[in-house]
C-alpha cells in the first residue's frame, strides 16, 4: 500500500502529459478526439499495408510504432525486458480480434472513449457505462477462476520480433511510401507530421510501460482490490484533455450534435460495442493500449492478441462491420449562402451507426466470448478439484 501511495503522483503526472499530448497531436493534424486511438490507427495501419481496401481508413500511424518501441526501449533500460508467451495464444487472438470489431462498432477503443468525453462527446459516457458492464461481466468470470493458463520463458528472438516488425513498417512508411497505401481524404488522412507522431508514441509508450496504464486494469482492480492507483492514470488523462480541449475551443458538448467527429448517436450500440470490448480486454488482461506495451516488453502472447486486433480491423472493414460515423456538411445551394444561421435543409446530414452486419457480429462476439470464459473457467474448476 506504501508503494502505492508513493507511485500515485508519477501516474498522475504521466496521465496529465499523456492527455495534454493526446490533444496536441489533434491540433497538429489528427483526426477529431483521436490524439490516440489504438483501434483506429491499427485499423489505419492495416489498411496502408493493404489488408482492406477502405480507402478513407489507410495511413501506418507512427504513434502505434512509438508505443511499441517506447515500451521496448524502457523495458531494456528497466531490465523488465522478459520475452514469454505461451498462454493460449489463439484463444487470445480469437478475443483480440472480437475486442476489435467491438471498437469499430463504437468507433475508439478505450483511450478514444475517454478522449471523445473530454472533448464533450456524451455518446462516449454510453459507451463507458457498457465498457464496465463488460468488465463487471469479465470479473464474475475471474472471481470464479477463470484463466487461460501460464505463460513460460522464451528466446529473445521471440521478444524482440514484434518491436522490429514495427522498426521495419517505419521503414516503410520513410523510405518505401510507393509500396503502401495512403488516404487521400478521411480520418486516414489526417495526421500530424511523422517525427512529431512518433516522438509522441514514444514517450506515451515509455509513460504507458513505467507506470503499467490500462483502462481495463484501473476498473478491474478497482472492482475487486478497491485499488485506485491504475484508473487515476485515466482520470488525469481525461483531466488534461478537458482542460485543453476548453481552452483550444475544441470542446462540444452534447449527444447529438457530433457530427464529422467519427462518431455516431446509436445509444444501444455505442453500449454493446464498448461492453464487448471490456468484457474481451478483462479476460485478456488488459486494453489495447496495454497489450502493445506488453508487447514491446516481449510478450508474445499480448503480440499475438495485437496480430487478432490487426486481422478484426481488416476483417472489419472487408465485410461492412465497422460503424458509419455521422457527418454534417453544406450542400450546393447554401453553400452560396455565407449569410445568418442556416437551417437544417441546407445541410447533407448523415447520422451514421451501427451497420446490420456490424450489430450482427457483436451480438456472435457476446456469445463467443462467453463460451471462451465459461469453458476456461469450468475446465480451471475441474483441474483443482
């Protein structure tokens, strides 16, 4: 409890420049409320190396390789270097890739969530009431001993191939643009410099790795230890955030008015979407966000978690999961109008949501997932009786 107390005030100072970076790097060119989003700029990474054929989604975001080699860097500075992996790897794609397509149906994993709402998108506060619904759900399965087995001791080769499969998409994305593909409009479009991007991953990554942050752990651990040192982090990134986003004029409050923001109003969505998220993350172990720092940290399991979330956002994207966001824009006619308040009718307004293929998936991803942690849990039970 002493250590703790003493680790708080670095938690909440990392949480503070994480939120004030998050939204720096929106200023600079990012997408709206995506200072960091790990869905989205792995599902922009996998459509650059061209495993969907999304046009708007499609840019290798140097912030994922940042987090990655930021974590890796430290861990080897901090000798927490430790590559291991082993723990039922395809099972943990199997969550991995349905925690991805929950995402996609919200539209942001869980960093985003907390950003959207700090930057006064209430759809968000919908999907963090299902996020912990489906960390409450994953937690009735730990306390009754749910696991998926121990990880064991690997070459270093293991450990480090993830880190330099990241070196070698930085390369790509310098030194071989022609070979991948590029947004020409859309959120895949927007970025902020590379250098910029990617020395903000890396000290998001070495922040992340230091202090152990995960939205998934600070709930979890708040629920059954009433620790509260891991969601401090999150609520100091929502802090900062919001103070910025205030004094930059980047704040909008409300639940329907968030157009050309990627997002959308589907309340019953934005809540199943985010509680299959939490329910996969908590029986992961952790968020997105997390399992690329474990990753870096030579976790092959976490890679393997990270490889089924690059898959769930091609899968996504090729067969019409992904969320339609809403967007408000000026039609022909008004557009010559620069006169007044214009009404409604002068504007083509799409309110986006959840597609029948999307609702479709998660409604299989509930089911799975829970044959996953009862089938865990039973065979756990079994073992040591």
């Amino acid at each position: 409890m002493n250590n703790s107390k003493k680790e708080l005030p670095i938690i909440c100072i990392c949480g503070l420049v994480t939120g004030i970076i998050a939204v720096l790097l929106v200023l600079l060119g990012n997408p709206a409320n995506m200072g960091f989003c790990i869905a989205c700029f792995i599902r922009d990474t996998a459509g650059a190396l061209k495993l969907h054929s999304a046009a708007p989604v499609q840019y290798i975001r140097p912030e994922i390789i940042g987090l990655v080699l930021g974590s890796f860097i430290l861990s080897l500075i901090r000798k927490e270097f430790r590559p291991k992996g082993g723990s039922a790897p395809l099972t943990r794609f199997v969550l991995g890739f349905f925690a991805m397509i929950g995402c996609l149906v919200f539209l942001g994993c869980p960093f985003r969530m907390i950003l959207r709402l700090a930057a006064g998108d209430l759809n968000a506060l919908i999907g963090l009431a299902g996020f912990v619904c489906g960390i409450l759900a994953g937690v009735f399965f730990l306390n009754k001993g749910f696991s998926l087995g121990r990880s064991y001791k690997q070459p270093v080769t293991d450990g480090i191939a993830f880190p330099f499969i990241q070196v070698a998409a930085l390369v790509l994305l310098i030194a071989a643009p022609a070979f991948i593909a590029f947004s020409e409009s859309g959120p895949g479009s927007k970025h902020t410099a590379v250098i910029i991007s990617l020395i903000a991953g890396l000290l998001v990554g070495g922040m992340a790795q230091y202090t152990r942050l995960c939205m998934v752990g600070g709930i979890r651990d708040l629920i059954l230890f009433r620790e509260k040192k891991l969601i401090l982090g999150f609520v100091s990134i929502f802090a900062a955030a919001l103070i910025a986003n205030i004094c930059t004029g980047k704040f909008n409050l409300g639940l329907t008015n968030q157009y050309n923001v990627v997002a959308h109003f589907d309340i019953l969505w934005n809540f199943l979407g985010m509680l299959l998220v939490g329910y996969c993350c908590v029986l992961l172990g952790g968020c997105p966000l997390r399992q690329l720092i474990l990753a870096g940290e030579g976790n092959s399991d976490s890679a393997v978690t990270v490889l089924g979330l690059i898959t769930g956002a091609a899968f996504s994207h090729n067969f019409g999961l992904a969320s339609a966001a809403a967007s408000k824009t000026l039609n022909d006619t008004a557009a010559a109008d620069a006169a007044g308040v214009l009404p409604d009718s002068a504007y083509n307004i799409s309110l986006g949501g959840a597609t029948t293929a999307g609702k479709i998936a998660v409604i299989i991803g509930l089911v799975i997932v829970t044959v996953i942690a009862v089938s865990n849990t039973y065979k756990n039970a079994k073992s040591s009786s």
